[in-house]
C-alpha cells in the first residue's frame, strides 16, 4: 500500500542559539522575549525575507507556567515584525520543537503556504529547579503524579528494567553509565553552543562519587546521568522553493499516559512507530543501507533511553544494548551510523520545548559541512515518552538519486493499552481481602546532600478476573528498608489494615503529592513532615 506525498517542502535556512541559562550568571540575562528575538537571526543567510513568511509555527512546552507568556505564536510573530502571517503555538512537552517542525511542513505540503517559520523557544531559569520540576510533572498522569512518578523517577524506572532484563549488577550499570557520560560530554566539548561545554571522563564520575558531588538521586540513576535544564531558541525556514536540503521524511506517534500499565519499559513503541512512517515517507526500506551516510541525533535526557532509542529506531540490535553507542567504528564521528555529534540531551542540554528544533538546526548543520554524511535523522520524545517524532532531512541531490517511493509501514508494534476505568486498587480488593502481587519495577528517590531516601515508587502486576493489570504506587522514606530488597519477578502482598488503608508487604501506601487545579504538583503537609523528622533526626537541615 502507497502512503500519500504532498508537495516537496525544503529546509531553506536554520539557526540555534547558545544553549545554557540566560540567568545573569551562567551566560547573559535575557527575558523570554530577549531570547525569543534571537530568532531572527535564521534570516541572515536565508534566500527567503520576512515579507515572504505565510505562517510562524511556534514550539514551546507551557510558556505560560515557565514564563508567564500567553498567545505565544502571535507575539513572537510580532516581535519579528512579521504581521499578516497565521500564527500558532503547539504544545506536545518536550517534543513541541519536533512537533512544531511537522506542523510547518505539512502546511506546506498541503499547498496551503508556500513559506513557514518554525520557532522552538523555552526559557527554564526564570523560576526554581523546585518549581520546574513540578510544571514538567503536569505531564504525568494525574495518579502516578500524586504515587510520587516525576520524569527523573521514568527515566530510573526505564534503567532498572533495563538492568534487571540484562542481569546487570549495581557495579556494571555504574560502569556502563559513567561512559556514557563520557561519551556525551566528549562531543559536547566540540559544541560551542552545547550547555555541558566540557569534557567528563569516567574517571571523574566516580571521583565527583566519592566527593558527594555524583549523588545518587533516582536509583540507580546518579547527578551525571540527567540532562540540565537550559534556555535555548532555535528557528529553520521551510519552504516550497528547492534547496540543498529536503525534507525526506516526518513520523509522529502516541502511547499511552500511565507508565506502569505498559507492557515493556524497554521499548518505545510510539518511537517504533513514528520511526517507521517517516522511515515509509521517505522511502527508505532498510534504515541500516544509510551506513556511513547518516547522522542520527537522538532524544537521551538519561542514561538508558539511549541505548533503547538506538534499537526503536532500527540501527542496533537488542544485543548490542551495551556496545552501540560506545563503540567509536559504530556510533562515533567516523562511524556507520554517526550519533549525537553534538553532545544530545545530556551533553547539549534539554531546552524542553526548543530541544526538537534545535536538533533539526544541528542536523542542517551537519549537512552542509560533512560531506561524508547525506541524511540526518532527529528523534524527539514528548512527555513521559508518549509523544514522539522522527523527522528525516537529507541531502537533496542524494534524495533525487536513489530509490525513494513512499510505502506504508506494516511492521508496526501493538501498541499499549491502558486498563479499563473500573479497574482500579480499589477494584482489587472488591471481593478478596489479601492480593498476590508481582513487583515489575521500583525506584527511590534520595536526598541530595543526606543520601537518606525520600520516596519509594513500586510498579506491580496483579490479576482480576483472570486477567493482569499494572499499577504504581507510591510510599514514604520510612518503608525504604522494608522494599528495597524487592526485585522485579519478586512476589508481594496487597492488603487492607482494620482502618481500611492499603499495604503493600504490610507497609502503607501513601499518596506523596496531590494535584490543584493549576496543574502544579504540590507535596503533601503529613508526607513533608513525616520527611522533615526523618531528617532531623539524622543530624540533617532541610
């Protein structure tokens, strides 16, 4: 079966600022809209002017939580001095760059414009890492949010099962995660525009361990395993007019909310998915014939998502989970399949909304100035790794010279599904008193100065009426002991105590945020004062 083209749509101009925080200390202070000026700059070297723009496609994640800034599509159009133009905002989290971008060019393959500005910009330092943290948690389902699941906890829950499925200890996980880093920081340190502008060799990583400066936060996941947070603006001009550089291919894909419910924490299947229809609108059959011709720049904000977008995305094996991306002949600059040469999420940074775009200028980039290298593909993930793109620019004469006949994609993966709404804990226990469960995956929350644990998150599986369901739950830093030996495949017990509270191998489960009305995420008073005793009484100040 055929898959629809409509018109070629090419990438005529693109730019990306610095990427780090606009705060007065790390790199000048700029307001939003400072920033968001800096856009401009994508028309310096562009054969397309101002007055050709027909629409400003903006991508930011909530900019009115991070900055206060409300009808953001109008008003950066504005501040460019583009007047006329439709204008509009999208908002998919941390993909909206990415989304951005696909919105754009189909507005141009549609016929309807024949020119389109498309605009990634997020400005995280203008509030508390506190205070981020808990807007980036609006994306989280609402239960799982108020269980204690934030995005670092997804990402540790995805290295724990990946640690179990591969039987790696706490040992080889730290060994295998400290060169990763490294790796990163490696091709960061040759981005001049990268937040994490300098080398970190596996030797330090566990030197900056033993100083208390690598701490351990989610497990397994320590300090130098998560991207940090930045400010960036990036901008390309699409355009119906041929250029060097066409637009092969688009693909975006969902999955569900929930988190435990997924069948695998191991796989991504909206990146399969999103993958494999760019993969069909370009017309490439066999990802791996790109060898030694493609760049791949990868959505890894942890240690773990690396390795499995590798595989989702059709260039490694499941085999080579723990030696793709450390292998220089494979993945390195010379490799066969060059990946994130300038430094990805965690080396880069992660600008949430822009972090889509500013991939797709680093892509432009790597185009014009390798000739070695003739296709570049960009992969974005949006929320709790439920909204994704993958967008293919390649060279445009390499385009036109080899087999390129769109096809649809049939070798898709059955997505995820979430349970039906009256199954719920509460459904468990409808008609039995005690509940076998089995532990699928958990992770633990740690204080950053104490090493005393802050929360305990379990995903389980249990059965109701002959059928499995999954569910997380959450519990206090009291309990940490208790549940800290549980392994995914371990057995546990559910059960209701005499004033009807739930309990998880006798221990309670407890919800440690709450949600209000704005989406914030806030801690629970009983939770942080339980906390705040555990604390002192190990000689601790909050």
């Amino acid at each position: 079966m055929s898959m629809y083209r409509g018109r070629k749509v090419y990438v005529a101009a693109a730019m990306s600022s610095e990427v780090g925080k606009y705060n007065g200390r790390e790199k000048e202070k700029l307001d939003f809209f400072a920033l968001a000026e800096q856009a401009e700059q994508v028309f310096l070297n562009s054969p397309i002017d101002k007055s050709q723009i027909d629409a400003v496609v903006v991508g930011s994640q909530n900019p009115f939580a991070f900055n206060g800034v409300d009808n953001l599509g109008a008003k950066i159009a504005g501040i460019l001095g583009i007047s006329g133009a439709k204008s509009i905002l999208l908002d998919t989290a941390s993909s909206s760059g990415a989304s951005a971008f696909e919105n754009g060019y189909l507005e141009i393959a549609s016929g309807r414009y024949e020119n389109v500005l498309v605009i990634g910009i997020q400005k995280m330092s203008d509030i508390s890492t506190e205070n981020a943290t808990k807007i980036i948690a609006g994306v989280i389902d609402k239960e799982e949010s108020e269980y204690g699941l934030t995005m670092p906890a997804c990402g540790a829950l995805v290295a724990r099962a990946l640690m179990h499925e591969n039987n790696l200890s706490n040992e080889k996980w730290s060994e295998f995660s400290a060169k990763l880093t490294a790796r990163a920081h490696h091709y960061a340190a040759q981005n001049p525009k990268a937040h994490n502008n300098f080398l970190l060799p596996t030797e330090q990583y566990f030197s900056d361990i033993a100083e208390g400066k690598n701490y351990l936060y989610y497990e397994p996941l320590r300090y130098h395993d998560f991207c940090p947070m930045s400010d960036a603006v990036s901008a390309c001009i699409l355009t119906a007019t041929p250029q060097d550089i066409i637009v092969a291919g688009v693909g975006s894909a969902t999955d569900i909310p929930t988190i435990a419910e997924r069948t695998s924490l191991t796989t991504f299947p909206a990146t399969v998915i999103a993958s494999r229809h760019a993969y069909g609108m370009a017309g490439i059959r066999q990802v791996r014939e790109l060898e030694n011709r493609v760049h791949i720049n990868m959505h890894d904000p942890f240690n773990g998502f690396g390795p499995i977008n590798m595989v989702d995305l059709g260039f490694s094996d499941r085999s080579e989970l723990f030696t793709f991306l450390l292998d220089e002949a494979i993945s390195g600059e010379n490799g066969r399949f060059a990946t994130n040469l300038t430094g990805g999420l965690k080396g880069r940074g992660h600008p949430l909304g822009a972090t889509g775009m500013v991939q797709i200028a680093e892509n432009f980039d790597i185009l014009r100035q390798n000739n070695r290298l003739k296709v570049a593909i960009s992969h974005s993930i949006g929320g709790p790794i439920n909204n994704n793109v993958v967008i293919i620019l390649e060279n445009t004469v390499h385009y036109e010279n080899r087999p390129n006949r769109p096809f649809r994609p049939t070798d898709l993966p059955k997505a995820n599904q979430m349970r039906p709404k009256h199954i719920s804990l509460e459904t468990l226990f409808s008609d039995q008193h005690e509940i076998k469960a089995r532990i699928v995956a958990s992770t633990s929350k740690f204080h950053w100065k104490s090493g005393t644990p802050q929360n305990v998150l379990v995903v389980f599986e249990a059965a109701y009426e002959k059928k499995n369901y999954r569910f997380l739950i959450g519990t206090g830093p009291e309990n940490y002991e208790h549940l800290t030996h549980l392994k995914p495949g371990d057995s546990m017990m559910l059960n209701r105590n005499e004033s009807g509270a739930m309990l998880i191998n006798e221990v309670p489960i407890m919800r440690v945020y709450r949600k209000t009305m704005d989406g914030v995420v806030r801690v629970a008073d009983k939770y942080f004062d339980k906390l705040g005793k555990i604390l002192k009484k190990d000689g601790h100040k909050e």
